[in-house]
C-alpha cells in the first residue's frame, strides 16, 4: 500500500447561514487535499501530520478524520493550544469575506510537539501555508525532514497556496517559496499566487522562474482556462470543462491536487491525472464549503 504523508493545519470552519445561524466543519488547503486524495484512492494510505489541542473541538476533527479514512497516526497534541478556526460570511452579491483566529493555534507548534517523524513513506505534501505558520526554528526543522524523506527516495510535493497575510513581506515569502520549490519532486503553482507574489502573468513566466529548481513534474492550474505540465518530457495543455454555475470555489485548487495525486499514484499519466484533478474541483466548487459531501463527488466523478 502506498503511503502519503501530507502536512499542514486544519481548522474549524464556521459558514454564516445569515443572522446568528452557522454551520461548522473542519477544512485548511493540506485537509482538503488529504480528504480529496483519500477520497478519489481508498486504497492509498493518507496520514496528516498536524498538532491540535486538548479542546472538544480538537476531538472532533480527529472524528471526522477517522469519518474520511484519514490516519491520525501523525496527529499530534499540544496541550494549552486550540484548534485554529475561520469563519466565511457569503453577502447578498455572493461576495465571501473570511475571518480568521489562528495564530496561537497547536498547529503552529507542529515540528515542535512531533516525536515520530515520518519514514518510509512515498510522498511528502506540503504548501506555502504550511511553512508560514511555523516559526523559523521549525521551518528548519521541517527542511531536516524533507532532506531525510528524500534520502529515503520520498516524493516531495509542493503548492505555494500563498496567502499574504501570513507573510511579513513578498521577499521574505519569495525567499521561502523558492526553498520549498527548490525541494519539490511535483509542484503545483497557481496562476493568481504566481501574479501575487512573483508579478508573473502567464506560463513562461512560471515556467521560466521554476526552471533552475528543477521540479521534475510541474502542473500549473488557472482556474477554467486549463492546465498547464511541464516534465521531462516536455510540456502539455490539459483543456478544463468551464463549470458556469459556480457556488463556491473555495478548495478548488487543493481539491485538484487531491485528484491529480490520487490518479498519478494509481498509475495514470499527467494528462489523465490533470483531467482528474479538473473533475473533482469542477465538483467542488457546484457545492458549497471545502469539503463536499462524499456521495456528491462519487456521483460527479463516475457520471
Ligand atoms: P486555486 O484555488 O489554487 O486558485 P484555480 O482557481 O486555478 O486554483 O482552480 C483550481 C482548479 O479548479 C483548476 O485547475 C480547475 O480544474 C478548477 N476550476 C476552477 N475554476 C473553474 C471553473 N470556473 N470551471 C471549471 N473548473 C474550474
């Protein structure tokens, strides 16, 4: 059985349904993958790797992983430290305006509280957001495992997912990025987090910046206009199928990578994985909130 690792923070999500009513959930971009990628490979074993606390809700999610099949082996706890949360109101325009409550959470002690680092696995995951959180200390330390993982023939995987306010400026995020990128076996760099954070305004540009980390398998997603591959073989355009009633787009990326990953571990070529990824993010965002229900993705998928 093949084993991911994917590392990162879940939070609770807290939907305003308007007035005081709200729905809450567990979602955070590394989340969303795991539960994607379990979701479209069951028989790939998916563990996250994260820290949450001691709190009821820090309970829950660990329930709710155990609902998606995700192993918790990786789960660690940090007691004094909550469960970081956000919460999404949607305005009459249809507009989502996000809030967040994160920066103590357990998570950003993650590399901290860790005693069984990974081994022996087959693909490490991790994004921009992921490293923002921790401290410096940490950031090296999480630099130490991934040398190790790719000693032992691990696949790095890597999207920016770049989120400004975690950051204390563009050059210090670019600083950061371009490491993370400089490690990653696969990397998926979006249109929009590439014109955000490098000014850049189409493939070449991505492309061109990536070239001397050597990522043996680069995919670059841009909403509807379609995907972009880049291995050694060359470079290949994977059209989208325009989804019009869009709900909520939120996940769509993590929600592709989970795909991409689940048919690229199961064998299938980066064109038809791409065309995967497309399938269940064009999914994703006909629901609303990150994590959809299972039988709606079921349905899409296999139509
Ligand atoms: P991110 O969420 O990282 O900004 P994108 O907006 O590029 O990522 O979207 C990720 C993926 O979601 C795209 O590669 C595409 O497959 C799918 N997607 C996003 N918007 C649409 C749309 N309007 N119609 C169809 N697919 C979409």
């Amino acid at each position: 059985m093949k084993k991911v690792v994917i590392f990162g923070e879940c939070m609770v999500e807290l939907v305003s349904k308007g007035g005081n009513d709200m729905i809450k959930s567990f979602a955070g971009d590394t989340y969303n993958t795991a539960v994607y990628l379990k979701r479209s490979a069951p028989n790939v074993s998916v563990s996250y790797l994260t820290a949450i606390g001691e709190d009821f809700l820090s309970n829950e999610l660990l329930f709710a992983m155990g609902d998606e099949q995700i192993n918790t082996d990786q789960v660690y706890r940090c007691s004094k430290r909550n469960l970081g949360l956000y919460m999404v109101r949607t305005d009459k325009q249809g507009e989502r305006t996000f809030a967040y409550w994160r920066d103590n959470s357990a998570a950003t002690q993650t590399l901290n509280v860790m005693t069984q680092p990974p081994q022996q696995i087959d693909m490490f995951y991790f994004s921009g957001i992921s490293v923002a959180i921790l401290d410096e200390v940490q950031r090296e330390k999480l630099f130490d495992l991934i040398a190790e993982l790719k000693h032992q023939g691990c696949e790095i995987v890597f999207d920016p997912n770049y989120r400004p306010r975690l950051w204390p400026d563009k050059d210090v995020a670019q600083a950061w990025m371009d490491r993370c990128y400089s490690v990653a076996d696969i990397a998926f760099p979006g249109g929009d987090d590439h014109l955000a954070l490098y000014g850049h305004t189409d493939a070449d540009d991505v492309f061109g910046h990536l070239a001397p980390m050597r990522i043996g398998e680069t995919v670059m997603k841009n909403g509807a206009v379609g995907v972009r591959i880049k291995n050694a073989q060359g470079q290949f355009i994977v059209p989208v199928e325009k989804v019009n009633d869009v709900v909520d787009t939120t996940a769509a990326g993590d929600a592709f990578n989970g795909g991409y990953l689940a048919a690229r571990i199961s064998g299938k070529g980066v064109t038809e994985s791409a065309s995967y990824g497309a399938k269940v993010a064009g999914t994703v965002i006909q629901h609303p909130g990150a994590i959809i229900p299972v039988e709606a993705l079921k349905k899409a998928v296999n139509s």
